[in-house]
C-alpha cells in the first residue's frame, strides 16, 4: 500500500472507527489507542484484505479484536480518571436531570447481555448499518436487524422497571 493510499483509508475512515473504538470502551485514551493500532494493522495488512465487506467493516473488525485481545490480557484493568464535564449552559437543576437520565441508560446498556449491547452500540454509537453489523458479527443483515430491535426492546424494559 502506497502512503498515498494509507492517507486515504485513514482519512476516510478515522472517525467511524473512533466513533467504534469509543462504544468498546468508553474511554477517549483507551478508543485513540485501539484507533491508532487498528490503522497500523490494517496498513501494514492492507493486501490481506479481500473485499468480502466494505473497507469500514474490516477495519472495525480489527478493531473489535484488538480490544478483546487486549481485554484478555488484562492490561485495561486499571481505571481512568473522570474527566471535567464542560459546561453546557444548562441550569444546575436540569443538568442533574440529564445525568441521572443518562447514568440510568448507561447502566441499562450495561447490564444488557450480548451481543445485544454490542449490536445496539454499534448501530446508535458506531452509526453502522445493519449489513456492516452483520459483516462484523459473520451474520446476515436481517440478524443484526432483529438483535437491534431485541436489544432496545429490552432496554426499554429495564428503562420502565426502573
């Protein structure tokens, strides 16, 4: 793979496998670094790549094992620190409304079983279509249509429990 060509994959793909990166982890530094190394694989294997999906699906492929490769390891053990929340401009009163709707999602979303979670994070967070999801999962398009649906059926469940 020519530079040129490098500059290309990894201007035209960064931010969806960031965005990718970002619903694995959760974490800025953690997402960088699997994005970083996801764009070192993928260039240095790019005639590995044999067109069975789309460009952005065998990268978000890489990525995903990467991270699970890493979580095996254990080295994701140890916790970041929260970053500030910039202000928004919101009142007090309505910020710690937002928070708690927020916090209570995120812990629905992490209580879901997967691969819903992952199916759900990848379509909302990740902005894939259905047939990438597919691709990614070694699933059809229709399969990851229904586990989407499931999965926020069952969010919405939890969200109505509680």
């Amino acid at each position: 793979m020519t530079p040129e060509q490098s500059e290309k994959l990894y201007e035209a793909y960064y931010m969806r496998v960031f965005s990718y990166a970002m619903t694995l982890t959760g974490d800025r530094n953690e997402a960088e670094e699997i994005t970083q190394e996801t764009f070192f694989r993928a260039i240095s294997k790019k005639n590995e790549f044999r067109g069975e999906s789309s460009e952005v699906t065998w990268l978000c492929a890489i990525a995903k094992n990467y991270f699970l490769d890493e979580k095996r390891r254990g080295s994701r053990t140890e916790p970041m620190p929260e970053e500030d929340r910039p202000d928004t401009g919101k009142g007090v009163e309505q910020s710690a409304v937002d928070r708690d709707s927020s916090f209570r999602i995120h812990m629905a979303l992490h209580d879901l079983e997967e691969p819903y979670r992952e199916v759900f994070e990848l379509r909302i967070f990740g902005e894939l279509s259905f047939r990438e999801i597919g691709l990614i999962f070694s699933k059809t398009e229709n399969w990851a249509r229904v586990t989407y649906h499931r999965a926020r059926l069952k969010l919405q469940e939890r969200m109505d429990v509680k």
